[in-house]
C-alpha cells in the first residue's frame, strides 16, 4: 500500500485522498479536508500516557490502590472523608481516572474502597462516573494516536471485521464489559480499533461496569470481611456466575440474528 509522505499523514493510505483518481482529484479533496493535522498532535495522547506512567511509578502512586494501603490506613482515610468530605470525592475521581486512563492495576480495590468510604450507593455512582472518564480518555487516545495508522496497514480484512463487529456492536460491547475473563483495559482499546463511534463507547461503558461495580462497592462497605480478603477471594463463584449470566443475556441478540440469517438462507 502506498503511504503519503506528508508531515503528520504518514499513516493515511494516498487513495483517502482520492489520489488514484488523478491530479483534479487531489485538489478538489485537499481543499475540502481542512488543514492537515502535525504529527506531534496525534502521538501527543500516547506521549502523555508514557509520562503520567512514568509519574505514577516515580511517585509511587500505585500503592494507593492495593488492599494492604487499605488495610493500613483506612481508619484514617474514613477520617479525612469525615472531615473533607468534597476533597475526598475529587481526589477518589482523580486518582480512578488516572489508573483506569493509564491501564494500571488496581482499580477493584479503589472500587472497594470507595464503598467503605462513601457507601455502597455513592461509592458505586462515583466508581461508575470514574471508570467511564478514565476508559472514554484511553479510548480516545487509542484512536487518535493508533487508529489511522493500524487502518493505514491492516488492509481488508480489518474493514471485514469491523463491518461483522457493527452490526451487533451493542452486544458485543456490553457483554465484553460483563464477562469478567476479559480484562478491562482490552475492552477499552478493542473498540478504538474497530471503528466504534464515541457515545457507543460510552453509553456501553457506563452500563456495561454497573454490575460489577456495584457489587465490589458494596463489599467494601462492609470492610472487616474486605481487610481480610484477596482480590481472588472476592471474585467468588456466585459473583463469577451472575456476571457471566449478564453477559450471556447481552450475547442473545448476537445469537438470535444468527439464527435468523441461518433460517432464511436455509429457506432459499
């Protein structure tokens, strides 16, 4: 495939810009896509993740999110909920956005937490809100920095595949969100790849952590049985079993329009 050599395109196929179709074409395109874009503009996204990992390290700010901080220091973080209230809840969303933006480890326990410090409904609202921004900036991130230059290489088959993904892209969202063997940074950047619009991302999203959400919340408001647990431990079969159950249900429209289609080439 050939690649225009232009500064901040050199991830976009020539026949974007309807070069095949001759010199005309070229100008009559160029002159209706607006400026091009710099190439530091699209790796910026992917340039700030590098950093803000490289921050989280340095200053080790993935101990925040671990049952052995919440174990050591929970009576006085209840303290300095009690006492700033609102301070707690921007640094709690801060401090999500950040781990879930950045793919780090954790985030269960900053849900865990969340429903020992704010209760399990606040808790799960903000766990919510938080896992949503976080995933929705990786998202874009994802799309922006890697998206054009992935369709620039990937050549047919990718548009194969997103064409299937579309047309059940609310199931397959929504059951990769409630299937808890698949790991939610993967669910985050599948999609950027594939094409997905960003309000589908997000509603799927929002929805889709819900369950899960709520019940970690809710096992963190009652923190002796938390303090004495392991992330494996709360992942019991009956947890396991209902959030399989839920993705299954999202599976069904998947499965009822293969039927379909089944049925009626059969019937020809």
């Amino acid at each position: 495939m050939v690649l225009e050599a232009g500064t901040g395109e050199r991830c976009r196929p020539l026949h974007q810009h309807g070069a095949m179709a001759g010199p005309h074409k070229v100008s009559t395109d160029r002159s209706t896509a607006g400026p091009r874009r710099p190439a530091w503009r699209r790796w910026l996204p992917i340039g700030i993740i590098a950093v803000g990992l490289v921050l989280v390290f340095v200053f080790d700010l993935d101990e925040f999110a671990s049952l052995q901080h919440l174990q050591e220091h929970h009576q006085k973080l209840a303290e300095f909920v009690a006492a700033h209230y609102l301070q707690a809840v921007l640094g709690y969303l801060a401090l999500y956005v950040l781990f879930v933006a950045l793919s780090l480890p954790g985030a269960i326990w900053l849900t865990v937490a969340a429903g020992f410090l704010f209760g399990a409904v606040i808790g799960s609202i903000l766990s919510v809100v938080a896992a949503t921004a976080g995933a929705t900036l990786l998202f874009l991130a994802t799309k922006t920095s890697l998206g054009d230059c992935l369709h620039a290489h990937a050549g047919p088959w990718l548009a194969k595949v997103e064409r299937g993904f579309a047309d059940n892209q609310w199931s397959y969202l929504l059951m990769m969100r409630l299937f808890p063997a698949i790991p939610f940074f993967i669910a985050n950047l599948v999609p950027a790849f594939l094409g997905v619009p960003l309000s589908v991302f997000v509603i799927t999203t929002f929805i889709g952590i819900i369950p899960a959400t709520v019940i970690f919340a809710t096992i963190g408001a009652g923190l002796d049985s938390v303090l004495q647990a392991s992330a494996d431990s709360l992942m019991t079969p009956q947890v396991k079993g209902a959030l399989v159950a839920l993705a299954v249900l999202a599976a069904m429209p998947i499965v009822v329009k293969f039927m379909r289609r089944r049925h009626a080439s059969k019937g020809r």
